[in-house]
C-alpha cells in the first residue's frame, strides 16, 4: 500500500472492547460485527489494491442508532467511516484500523413513491437498479445508472455524485437528486430538501452529493424519477484509428445532438469484451463508438441518420443500427461488462478516471498510448466520450513484484495528463485514497483550504472518514483563522466613485 | 456611501483583505439590478465587479463558455446566440417585476441570486450548469473550484453552494458555464378554462409523459388583468395552462399530437409556435403579470416552492384567503403570489401553511422597511440555520461579504 493513512490511535485500540460493548448497547444483536473472520468482507471496497480490517462493523437499521453510533463516536473521538456496498472504486469506503465500518446496507426500505410529484423517497442502503425497477411498472426509472447498478446504493452513488452511460443527457447523480435526511457526527438528524425541485437557501443537498461520507451519513433521500423515453436505439461504428471516433464524438455535440449515451472502446477493450460476452463487435477496427438515441421514434429515426451521416464523414469503416431492443441491449453489454471482461484477460487491472475537454481526445489517447510504452504495461480504454470521461484499465499482475507501484505511477501520469489538458481528477469515481494524493496537481493549497473548511463547518474534528479526499489534514482551528493584511488603511488605489 | 470600482481579479482580493482589516462589510454588486432583494444590507461599502467583464473563452463545440462575473448578461447572451446557442437553465430578466432598467444585469448577479426559468423542470437551475468558479473568499484568498468539463467530482462541490448564495459567501471573478444548442422548433400547447387544481393535474400528467415537456405553466384569469405583453393574445377566454415541447420539427409535432390526445379530458389545447411560443415563456419566465408597472405592482411578491402536485390546491387557497393573485410554473412547483399589501406581506400565514407541504417562500419583491421587518428567505429549522451560519462562517468567518443579505439577525 503506497498510500499512507492517518496513524491509528493506539489509546483507540487499547479501549476496543468496551468500544463495542457500547455499540452493542446502541445496535443489539448481529448488528456489531467484531470477529476478525466475519470482518473480512468488509477490508476493501473496488479499490481492492487496499485492504484494511476495520476495529469493528456496525450495522444499523434506525436513523436512530445511526444517530446514536455517531454521538458515541463523537463523545469518544472514534472516526466513522460509512459504507454502502462497498464498489467504491477508489478507496472511499476502504476502513480505517481505529475507526468503525458504519454499514448502511439494513437500510433497503423505499419509503414512498410519489408519480404526481416524479419521486422517490428510498433509504439508502437500497440499490441504484432497485429504484428504477421500483417504478418500471408505470413507465419510469431513475435516470443515472453506473455500470454496477446492480450492487451499489443510493447512499454510495451520493457519496460519489455517481454518473453512468446515460448521464450525458440526464446529469448525474447531484442533477437528480432533491432532498435527504443526514446524520452529523454530532448524532443531530437534519432534513435538507424535500420533494420540492428546489431547496431553500445554501445548496446544502448540492455540498453533500460528492462529499464521499466525509460531511455526514445520509439516511434517507428523495430523488426525481423520469418517465423512459418512447424508445431508444443505439448505432454501433466502428473506426480505423480512434483519433476519428473522437472527431465524431465532438462533430455530434457541435451539430446539437445530446444522445442518451456516447461511449468509445479502443481495441484491447473491443476484443476482452467480445470474447467475453460476444456482442458481435467487429474486431478489426481501432475504436468502437455506440452512439444510443432516445425518444419518440420519429426523433429517434431522425438523429439516427444525421450521426450516421456524421460518422461517415469521419471515416467510419463499419456502421450497424439496432432494429430491437435485443439488439440494442446486446450493442450494449460488451460496454457494460467491459471491466469484468478485462478481469479476464490480466490478473489485475487499474481503472482510472480522468476527465477531458472533448475536443482533446486524441491527444489523450497518444499520451496514454506513450505512457503504456513507458512503463511497459498493457491498456485498455473506454471512455464515456459525449462527457470526455475517460476510463483507462491498467493492466498488470500484482504478483508480479513493483507492478501494482508501476500501474499507480502510470495511472497518476494518466491523471496528471488530464489536468494538463484542461480537465480534472475524476469525473465520476471520486478521489478516495486512490488520487488523494494527486489532488495538488489541481488544486492549490488555498483552494484545498476552502474545502477543508467547508469539512470543518459539518465535521469539525475530522472524524468522518479522515484520510480520504484531502492529501494532508489541518486542524479546524488553524484553518479558520482569518489573516488579516497591511493594517488598517482602507481600501488603498482603488478607484471610487 | 464609497463604490469600489474593481478592475480585475487582484483588486477584489485587495479589497476584500482590507475590508476585514478594517472591518467594513462590503455589499457585492454586479449592476445591483437585484439589491431591492433580500434583507437590506448592513453597510455603505460597495464593491462594483462591472468591469471585470471579458470573455475568457468560448468553445461552442464543447458548449463550455468561461466569463469574468461582471460581463453583462446581454453581451453574454448575444454572443451564445450568435452561435444558436443559449442557457439551458432559462434564467429570469428580473427588471420587469422590480422595475430596474432592462438591459442590465451581469452573469455574476445571475449565479449569485440563481432564479432559473421554465426549463428547470427539466434541465435544472444555475447550480446545474456552473461548473466551475474562481472566487474571492471572505478569508481575501483568491480560490477556484469545478473545473471546465461537464463531469467532475474533484474534491466538494462548492459552485453548486456559491450558485444561489446571493454574494453571501465568496465573490465570483470568473465563471466557467455548460451553454446548450437551442432547440430548432418550439410548441407550447394551450388549454383554456381550467381551475388550478385541475390545471395541476393536466400538468403533471403532462410532467408524467414521455413526451419531454419543457415547460409547464398556468395563468389564473386573474394573471391577465394587466393583459400584458405577449400574454395579452392567450386571456380571450379565461384561465390557460400552457405545455411547452421542444426539439427537432417532427418529434415536436409528433409529441405535441401526441401529448393533446392524452389530455383530451382536461379539454381540446390550441397551440403556439416558435416566436410566439418563445414569447409567451419570456413573460412567464419574468413573470410580467406582477411587474412592477402593472396594475399589481405595489404589491409585494412572493416567490413559493413547493412539490408540484401540491402547488394547484395550495395557490388557490392562498389566492382566496389573502385576495392575492398567483401565477404557477414548473408543474405546479413555483408559484408567484402577488399579495396585497399587509404589515408582513403575509409572511406568516404563507410560512405557516408551507410547513404543511414542505415548501418554501422567498420575497422576491418588497418595500425597504417590510424586508426589514420579515424574513425574507425561507427561514430554517434550527439545525439547517446553525448549519448554514457555519457554512457562511466557513467562507467568510468576519461576515464582510454582503452582511445580513440571507438572515433577519445577523450571525455574528
Ligand atoms: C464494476 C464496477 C463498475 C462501476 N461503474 C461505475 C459507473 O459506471 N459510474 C460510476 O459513477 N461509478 C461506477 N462504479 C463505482 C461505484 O459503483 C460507485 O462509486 C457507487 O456509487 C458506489 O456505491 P456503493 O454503495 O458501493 O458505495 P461505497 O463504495 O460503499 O461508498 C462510496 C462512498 O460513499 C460513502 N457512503 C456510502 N454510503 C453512504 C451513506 N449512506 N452516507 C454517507 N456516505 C456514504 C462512503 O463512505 C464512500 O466514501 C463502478 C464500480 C464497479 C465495481
Ligand atoms: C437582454 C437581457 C436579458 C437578460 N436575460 C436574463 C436572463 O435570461 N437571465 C438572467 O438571470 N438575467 C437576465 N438578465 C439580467 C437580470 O435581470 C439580472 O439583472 C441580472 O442577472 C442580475 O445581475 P446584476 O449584476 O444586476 O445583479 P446584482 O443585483 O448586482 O446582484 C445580485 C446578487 O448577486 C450578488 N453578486 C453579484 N455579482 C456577484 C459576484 N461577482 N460574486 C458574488 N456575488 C455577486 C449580489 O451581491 C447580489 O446578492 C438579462 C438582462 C438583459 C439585459
């Protein structure tokens, strides 16, 4: 593990058993899990690189105890750190050694589902698919939809203001949520949002989607629901160098179309996806593109023929358009598996997460293709191109020794690129622990300040999931302090009027 | 009263670090279009951010536009419609309903006080679309946050706190927006007759539909007592309920037939297009039935959000029990209410009622002294107000920066 964590507390450790005797007073039964076996699956979350046992699992099933969990930590100066299902892909949810593992996966009730007002009021611990199949029989879903819907929940996709292939059109998770219930560390329960489109006064609802379990646990939320479009269809064409996939990508945009999703494979994720689930992707061409129109079919069938003609002009060599839902479907589940697909062809991969501005796509693409030389490693990329969110997987065999250093050095080359490029981090994974580290290639020490601050404001002695986001921690005190320049003189050279 | 004329991003750090040593609130200005909003500020320093307004730049292949805060929203919007581009979050002209100068109003001021239009329901507000900012905090530390992309999860969110914070937090330099391809045909479907809760209905079965519906609004007969602009031609008959479709020419049409046959039962709909249609939303969006030089523009006016299906049922009753005139938009989901004038402008009857169905209220337009005798923002729960007093304290812990703008007390 490259990554340094915040030194456990061994006065923390020494009070272990009475830490959970406490919690068991709070959450009785099976709820607190301290056996170092039945602890196991709770070590890693997707960033399974990092693996840490934590002091002890608890699992609430009442905002109450929640609340009441959180006190007891607070009073006693125990960090927390919240866990949905864990698919975290970088490190949000990864447990501390003095710190409790809060799960919220006993919250998997949807408490109210409203049609007139488009919205659902869910607990967390209920997954992202859940919902969307939850309100399938009227006709609507819930639009964001990360590739591992089926596994993650609504608390962890706030915690990571997820996306997925449809958050081009429909916005991510911040974009569609509209109110939860959270719990400080303090134990206070605040209701932010309701089912209104609208909160009142500070954004608060906006601050806590992406705050990675740092700022509060959220116990309900209340998100909006769409009716599915009429229909949906999907192209699937195929390039002989990615750089024109790329051009189609911006040409797209630039003519107005927002598809319903727009993803490019290169090859190596072409063929690890065809051999695993045989979509009937052509495999002699550089970089797939599968553009999905959605609406009524009129609109549909439209769109369809002015991308197609787009592509052309770009150099497609093979063009193919969905005539069922089966098809479309199947066009699609080469993309969806595509990171189990390339499980398959190495031992261990990386995924990273950078975003770019669209039109620097290629430049993108040679800088990875260079970076793979450089450290001698295998890479596959996809990407959710309409949004210039790229997914590089870094291929490389952990046991092989200095491999898995090698792929995180070239993973933060990729990111580093990225910035350069005009762009961030992450677009939709988080930063965790995995690009913590990183976060001074984009921001400055004033502008992390800022943040940190904010931090202060929910959780001011930092013991909601410390070591994660933020490469160095400060105390609130010293972050606050407000320096005061040049005196008293006001105002010097400024003109007035 | 000294106005401080900044001329770029340096000089608003130099002030603001002079503010706090000399312990001067400043009042954040872009062309002040909007100071007759909110609590009057506790001071009589200004600082002007309107010539801090050039284009950085615009790339309308990306649909990302970066622009220094104090451009002027007419420049602004000439130039994304010079390529057929424009807000997707429709923000509100609001000269006509506080009676300022139209033709004014800077993008600052239109992040800052975050009032989007029509198409929210459907694409968001302000928060939705700022993606990044560089801002100078109360701490007189320049900082940035977001990015220039549309996807970023890089650190906290702190544009989506900054949009709608009406200068209370940071003061914006420079701002990094996501524009939007105008739609090539527009048709907004007409239903005439309809009581607002039956118009409620009608629109959320409308919301409900397939059939993308980017606006939603309804005009009680009352809206047209001024028979004011644009709206004038659509009151012949009484109360309309107005259902907009946008896109390209066929799906339009094909949803706009479609979306009439579904609400065949609230009646047969007429139908407007394209310029007439945009006019009709322009005056919906700026809410032209309360302007300020109406027949109702003594009136103090209340903007209300609430769940929308609630929205018919609680502006009718509001209208009845205060003799006040409503207007609804997104659904159902935002009512202006133009109330007649009482020593708190029924502040605590609205509230009151509010709690009920977990909507807010914000006087968007109120005399000097009535805005400083109520709260003009939705007052909050004790939990949420000592929250977001920290959240403030956290940005600008000396309160220089548009002190007692959000709060009746101030907090310090
Ligand atoms: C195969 C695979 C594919 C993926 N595809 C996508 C994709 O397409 N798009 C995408 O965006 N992501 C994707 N992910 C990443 C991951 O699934 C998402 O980040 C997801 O939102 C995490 O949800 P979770 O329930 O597993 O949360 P966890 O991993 O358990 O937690 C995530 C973060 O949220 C916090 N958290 C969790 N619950 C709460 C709560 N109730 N209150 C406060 N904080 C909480 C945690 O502390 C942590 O910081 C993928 C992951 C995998 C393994
Ligand atoms: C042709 C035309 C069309 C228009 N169309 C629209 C439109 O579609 N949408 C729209 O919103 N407006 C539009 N306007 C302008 C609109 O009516 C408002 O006047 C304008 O948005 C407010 O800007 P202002 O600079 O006057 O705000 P001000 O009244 O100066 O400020 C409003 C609030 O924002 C704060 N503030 C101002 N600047 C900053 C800053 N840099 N950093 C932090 N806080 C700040 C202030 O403190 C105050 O709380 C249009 C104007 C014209 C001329």
């Amino acid at each position: 593990m490259s990554i340094m964590m915040p030194v456990p507390d061994q006065a923390i450790l020494d009070r272990r058993s009475s830490i959970v005797a406490a919690l068991r007073a709070i959450v009785p039964g099976e709820g607190v899990i301290d056996s170092a076996a039945e602890m196991q699956p709770y070590e890693s979350d997707g960033l399974t690189a990092y693996r840490q046992p934590p002091m002890v699992v608890v699992l609430p099933d009442t905002t109450e105890q929640v609340s009441r969990v959180l006190r007891y930590c607070h009073d006693n100066g125990i960090k927390v750190v919240p866990r949905g299902a864990g698919t975290s892909l970088s490190g949000g949810a990864l447990p501390l050694a003095d710190g409790v593992l809060l799960g919220m996966g006993k919250f998997k009730r949807i408490r109210d589902i409203d049609y007139e007002n488009r919205t659902v009021v869910t607990e967390p611990g209920v997954t992202n698919l859940a919902i969307s199949q939850a309100v399938a029989h009227e006709g609507f879903y819930y639009a964001p939809d990360p590739s591992s819907q089926i596994a993650c929940t609504i608390g962890g996709n706030i915690g990571e203001n997820s996306g997925g292939v449809h958050c081009l059109k429909y916005g991510m998770t911040t974009n569609n949520v509209l109110g939860c219930e959270i719990v400080l560390i303090s134990g206070e329960i605040l209701r932010v949002g309701s089912k209104a489109p609208e909160q009142a006064g500070y954004d608060l609802m906006g601050i806590i989607t992406g705050s990675e379990g740092l700022l509060g646990v959220v116990t309900e939320v209340t998100v909006r629901i769409l009716k599915k479009p009429e229909t949906a269809r999907a192209l699937m064409i195929g390039f002989p160098q990615v750089e024109a996939s790329g051009e189609c990508v911006a040409r797209v945009i630039g003519a107005g179309i927002i598809p319903g999703g727009m993803e490019i494979m290169d090859k190596p994720a072409i063929h690890a996806a065809e051999a695993f689930v045989h979509a009937g992707y052509p495999l002699d061409v550089e970089a797939l593109l599968i553009v999905e129109l959605d609406g009524p079919a009129v609109e549909v069938d439209e769109l369809i023929l002015r991308v197609e003609k787009i592509a052309r002009d770009c150099g497609a060599t093979t063009l193919q358009i969905s005539n069922s839902e089966q098809e479309r479907l199947l066009f699609w589940a080469g993309r969806k598996a595509a990171f189990p697909a390339v499980g398959r062809i190495s031992p261990d991969y990386l995924c990273m997460d950078g975003t770019i501005p669209r039109g620097k796509l290629p430049q993108a693409l040679a800088r990875i293709r260079e970076l793979s030389e450089k450290y001698g490693l295998g890479v596959a990329n996809v990407f959710h191109a309409g949004d210039g969110n790229l997914h590089p997987l870094i291929l490389y065999d952990a046991n092989k020794p200095g491999e898995m250093d090698k792929a995180e050095a070239f993973g933060a080359d990729i990111l580093r690129a990225c910035v350069e490029f005009g762009g961030v981090l992450t677009g939709e994974h988080g930063v965790g622990v995995e690009k913590r580290d990183l976060m001074p290639e984009m921001f400055s020490d004033i502008d992390l300040a800022q943040q940190m601050r904010l931090k202060c404001a929910f959780d001011p002695q930092g013991l909601l999931n410390p070591g994660k986001v933020f490469p160095t921690l400060h105390r609130c005190a010293e972050l606050g302090r407000v320096h005061v320049h040049g005196g008293k003189l006001a105002f010097p050279d400024l003109p007035r009027f | 009263m000294d106005i401080l004329k900044i001329r770029d991003a340096k000089d608003v750090e130099q002030a603001v670090q002079a503010a706090i040593a000399a312990e001067q609130p400043l009042e954040i200005v872009g062309h002040g279009t909007k100071r007759a909003v909110g609590q009057p500020t506790a001071t009589n320093a200004v600082l002007d951010l309107s010539a801090l307004n050039g284009v950085t730049s615009y790339e309308p292949n990306e649909l990302i536009l970066t622009v220094e805060a104090g451009a002027p929203m007419a420049d602004i919007k000439s130039l994304i419609d010079s390529k057929n581009q424009e807000f997707d979050f429709e923000p509100m002209d609001t000269s006509a309903l506080l009676g300022t100068a139209s033709l004014s109003g800077t993008i600052g001021g239109t992040i800052a006080a975050g009032l989007a239009g029509p198409r929210r329901i459907k694409s968001g507000g302000a928060r939705d679309h700022l993606l990044g900012v560089a801002a100078v905090s109360g701490f007189g530390e320049s900082f940035k946050a977001g990015g220039r992309v549309v996807k970023n999860v890089t650190g906290y969110d702190l544009c989506k706190l900054i949009a709608g914070s009406w200068g209370t937090l940071a003061v914006m330099t420079e701002v990094t927006l996501k524009v939007m391809p105008k739609a090539e045909h527009e048709v907004t479907l007409v239903l005439h007759g309809l009581d607002d809760v039956a118009a409620n209905r009608a629109m959320s079965a409308a919301l409900g539909s397939s059939f993308d519906v980017s606006g939603a609004a309804h005009l009680p007969q009352s809206a047209f007592r001024g028979a004011i602009g644009a709206l004038a031609s659509l009151g012949s008959q009484g109360s309309v309920t107005l259902l907009r479709l946008e896109g390209i020419g066929a799906s339009v049409t094909h949803r706009a037939n479609s979306l009439t046959a579904a609400l065949a039962s609230f009646g047969k709909a007429d139908r407007c297009e394209d310029t007439a249609s945009q006019a009709v939303w322009v005056a919906i969006r700026d809410v032209t039935p309360f302007a300020a030089s109406g027949p109702l523009g003594a009136w103090p006016v209340w903007r209300i959000v609430c769940p929308p299906a609630s929205g018919g049922a609680f502006g009718r009753e509001l209208a009845r029990e205060t003799g006040g005139d409503v207007i609804y938009d997104w659904g159902g989901g935002l009512i202006w209410a133009a109330l007649p004038p009482s020593a708190d402008a029924h502040a605590g009857h609205l509230r009151a009622k509010l709690a009920a169905i977990e909507g807010h209220a914000t006087l968007i337009r109120g005399s000097d002294p009535l805005r400083r005798a109520i709260d003009v923002f939705h007052p909050h729960s004790d939990g949420v107000a000592a929250l977001n007093r920290r959240v403030k304290s956290s940005f600008d812990p000396r309160d220089i920066l548009n002190r007692g703008r959000m709060t009746l007390v101030p907090p310090i």
